[in-house]
C-alpha cells in the first residue's frame, strides 16, 4: 500500500468519510484522472488540493456561534487540524494535517500561533489522530503517512521525528503521555506499543505488544486506576473483544527475566464484545472504573463493567436532517456516528458524534445526555445537493475528529472547516426533561405508560421536537399525540405521556431508551432504564 493513501484508506474504512447514506466522497490520489485537474498556485496549503476539491476540505464558511458553542478560523487557509490538547495554562495545541504544523491557540487573547516545521515534507499530507502534552513542555503527536512520532518541544520551539516500527502497514494513532512512557495503539499494525520519551533520534527503541487478534485492528486505550491498560480488537463488520492488559505484571517480570517479550496470554483477560459493537473505536476508564467505548458504526456508546462483566448500550439523538441532508431521499436510517471518546474531573463521558455534528455529554449520576450541536457544516459532506448545483445553506459535516477537556470546556478541531471551536458546558440549559419515573420493569409482551415533562428554563418561547431512541428493536416506545413538536415559555410546561412496550421475544436484561427534545442548537435528554424479566 502506498504510505500517501494509507491514512485517508484507513479513514475510509473508520466511516470517516462515508456519508450517511453509504456513498463514499472521491478524494484525491485514490483515483486516477483521466486530465490533470485544475490547479490555481495560492502559495497556501490548498496547493494540495484541485480547486474542485477545496471546498471540500479547506473550508465552506466563516466560523460560527451558538450561545453554547463559539467557533474560531485558523488563519491559515487548508491546514485540516485534527488532533487537539490543551495544556496547564489553557492553551490549546493541535497538529495540522495538511501541513505538519503544530498550532496554538490562546484562549484569553483569542490568537492562533503557528509553528514551522522544517523537517515535513513539500507537500506532505499525514492523518494526524493522537496528541499529548507532556509536562517538560513538549507536545507528541502521531503521523501515520510517514511511520513517525513527533515531538514538539514548546520551549525552544523545535521538532523531532521518531521513527515508529512498521515491519507491517501500521497506522500509529493514539497517543498517551503516562509517566516515564509513551503509549501508542498501532491501529492496521495490530499492538500497543511502548517508547521511552526521553528518546531523541530517529533510531528509537519500542516495545509492542502484539494483540491476541490475528488480523484484526487494535483501537483506542484507556488505562483504569490499576494501571492496567484497556483497548479493543475488532474484524470489520465481524465484532471483536475487550482486552485488559496487565502492563504492571508483565513489565516488572521482563525486568526480573532480563527478556524483551513474554507470553502475553499470561498477562491479558479477554471479554467478548457484544453483537450491536461492531467498531470501537474511542475507549475511557470512568472514576468508578466502568469502560465506556464509542462504535463508530452505529448512534451508540457502551459501558462494561469489570465486576459484572456486563456490557449495557446507550443510544444518541438521531442526527438533525441538517447534517445528511437527505436530498436525494436514499438515506433511511441515518446514524450519529460516536467516535472519540473521554471523562471530564465530575465524572461526565464526554464524546465526539461526528456524523450529527455534535459534541456531547453524558452524566452517569443523573442519566442525562446533553448534544451540543456545532454550527458550522460542509455541504461536501453530506446529501446536500438539490440537483440544481445549489448548496443548503445550513447542510453538511465540520467532521469533528478530537477533542480535549479543560475544566468546563470542550475544545475541539473541524478538519473540514479550518476551524477550532469550544463548548462551554457552564451555560444553563434551556430546558429541563422531567420523568416519572427512571426506572421500568417489563415482561416479553407488555407495556407501561410513562409521562414526560419539558419546562423552560429560560425567558422566551423554547420550542423544538421530542427525541425518543431506543437501544433495541424489541423495545418500542410511542407518544400519546400525533405532533411530535412543541412550543413553551417559561410560564408553562409540556407534558406529554409515552408507551413503552417490550415484544414477545424480548430478551431478559437491563436496556436503555433516550427521551427528551431537540432544539435548534442543543439536545437534552434522560435514559430511562428498562428491566425485561
């Protein structure tokens, strides 16, 4: 495989560039063209693309807001950022894709600083997934073009390449600074690898460790208060496992045994993932020690509990029409698409939806999901032409690939859009979702009625639609009215009752359905959990 389509194949195979609708975007280098395609010299990165094609990834629009989303432009036109990190200041840092640039961004003065580096390739393009910050000041990143790891430093404001074994067609994607090691999921090579941070030199030494998966992808990790270190094996479209890795245990007996490689069986617990997960890719270790992984192929997000060993499923919002677009009307089941996904200091799971072009937030005290939707969209990315060569307005993806945590604040990149944005978590909600009950119990066969209530928090008319999404097919649940839609004030409420029934083939176990409402801007929900005897 060529090393400059190997990251956007790898992107292809993620979902990254897969509309809802199943169709794949054409980009460059994949096909061959009949005619060289037209190209005007900007001297700016968009040089890396036709100008048919800018559109398309440098950016489709000037940066937006809502009142819980602000969106800024990076200066330079066509840089795709992907990875982002915030340090100890607040900063904010993230890797360019379409230049090999690290940025920053200062929050408080609102500028952006771009720094050279000198060592990337003429116009080399690399998928940039996975940064760190470090606490001597550096910032590491991973390149999958070019099999490097890349660390630059913020004090002298230098780069170096590590060289990253590839023996295979590897994919080095995310990336963790812990303590005295850096830990690196090789995503086509299939391992976890190891690297000492206080290398310097393109000759690195590493340590992988090869998943017990023959052929499969090794996805994202996360590390619980154990230090045992969590990442996901999976076939696509075929399932896959969780694997927890006893890195303490097998690091202190090659220390004993003087030997590079040991057993890894001796050293791993394997659990077979569920049917409905079919790509993990984001994975988190909560504060009470529960997994939380995000499948990319699906509206979902998944917890597992060591203790039970018990895996339970957690459904989006279906996405906004906006998103999708649906012009040609082929797109019958659209989904949100989970990618990333993290933990904030209250214990809230933060994830990306990159195909509902939100940033969102699940509190697993009170079972309550709130989407944040991002303003800016990319009519390329999504069902949005009416067939007139007319764009909508309000229609497409920003494709949101990362994000990072600073206290209440959610930044993240737009690596369509040329942007950067951040949530502010901080803000009132406008609306508050009151249930019955949060708890239910049926039998194969039966059903419950429920009464929903949404109040205004906020003074005005609020008006949006209710949001029901159940995790299973077995599981249906129905409004008592035909309008799904809804107007109040901060003087009244919306009551309404809905119909939860389980049919003959239920099966027994504890299951989750979102109800709530969508407005313009923002969703907000609660899981009402529902126990099938």
């Amino acid at each position: 495989m060529k090393k400059q389509t190997k990251g956007i194949l790898a992107f292809a195979f993620l979902g990254g560039i897969m509309v809802t609708s199943g169709v794949v975007i054409a980009i460059p280098g994949l096909t061959p063209d009949e005619e060289m395609p037209e190209m005007t010299i900007t001297g700016t990165p968009a040089d890396n693309f036709p100008d048919a094609d800018r559109p398309r990834f440098c950016g489709s629009g000037n940066a937006q807001s809502t009142n819980y989303v602000t969106e800024y432009s990076i200066p330079t036109e066509c840089t795709n950022p992907l990875a982002i990190v915030t340090d100890y200041d607040g900063n904010v840092w993230f890797a360019q894709t379409n230049t090999g640039k690290v940025a920053k961004f200062d929050p408080n003065s609102e500028t952006f600083t771009e720094f050279d580096n000198a060592k990337w390739p003429k116009n080399g393009r690399s998928m940039m997934w996975g940064i760190d910050y470090a606490p001597d000041g550096s910032v590491w990143f991973t390149d999958e073009t070019f099999d490097s790891v890349w660390k630059f430093s913020t004090i002298d404001e230098k780069y170096d390449r590590l060289g990253y074994p590839s023996e295979v067609d590897s994919l080095p994607q995310r990336l963790l600074v812990d303590g005295s090691k850096i830990i690196i999921n090789d995503f086509t090579g299939n391992k976890l690898t190891f690297l000492d941070p206080n290398q310097s030199s393109e000759d690195v030494n590493y340590l992988s460790i090869p998943s017990p998966i023959d052929d499969s992808v090794t996805a994202d990790f996360a590390i619980d208060a154990e230090n045992n270190v969590w990442f996901t094996n999976w076939l696509f479209q075929q399932g896959g496992i969780l694997v927890k890795f006893n890195q303490n245990g097998y690091f202190d007996s090659v220390a004993r045994s003087n030997e590079q490689l040991l057993p890894l069986l001796d050293f791993i617990e394997i659990y077979e993932l569920p049917v409905q997960l079919l790509t993990p890719n984001g994975a988190v270790v909560s504060d009470e020690g529960k997994i939380w992984l995000a499948d990319t192929t699906s509206s979902s997000i998944f917890s597992f509990d060591p203790l039970s060993e018990e895996f339970i499923q957690y459904t989006t919002a279906v996405p906004m029409v906006s998103t999708y677009g649906n012009q040609t009307g082929v797109i019958k089941s659209p989904i949100s698409r989970p990618y990333w996904i993290d933990s904030d200091e209250q214990g809230r799971i933060i994830f990306n939806e990159q195909n509902a072009n939100n940033i969102s937030v699940f509190d697993p005290k009170s079972n309550s999901l709130v989407e944040y939707h991002v303003p800016s969209k990319n009519p390329y990315w999504g069902d949005c032409d009416p067939g007139t060569g007319l764009m909508m307005a309000d229609c497409g993806l920003a494709q949101i690939f990362d994000f990072s945590i600073d206290g209440e604040k959610i930044w993240f990149t737009e690596w369509v859009e040329n942007n950067i944005g951040v949530v502010d978590t901080s803000i009132p909600l406008p609306v508050e979702i009151q249930l019955e009950s949060q708890k239910i119990t049926l039998s194969p066969g039966d059903s419950m009625e429920l009464d929903v209530t949404v109040s205004s928090k906020q003074n005005g008319i609020v008006g949006g639609s209710f949001i029901i999404s159940p995790s299973h097919d077995f599981l249906n649940v129905q409004l008592s009215e035909s309008s799904e839609s809804f107007q109040i004030t901060s003087d009244n409420s919306k009551t309404v009752q809905t119909k939860f029934s389980a049919s003959g083939d239920a099966f027994p176990g504890e299951y989750k359905v979102l109800i709530g409402t969508q407005l313009s801007d923002i969703a907000v929900s609660k899981y009402v959990t529902v126990t099938i005897e």
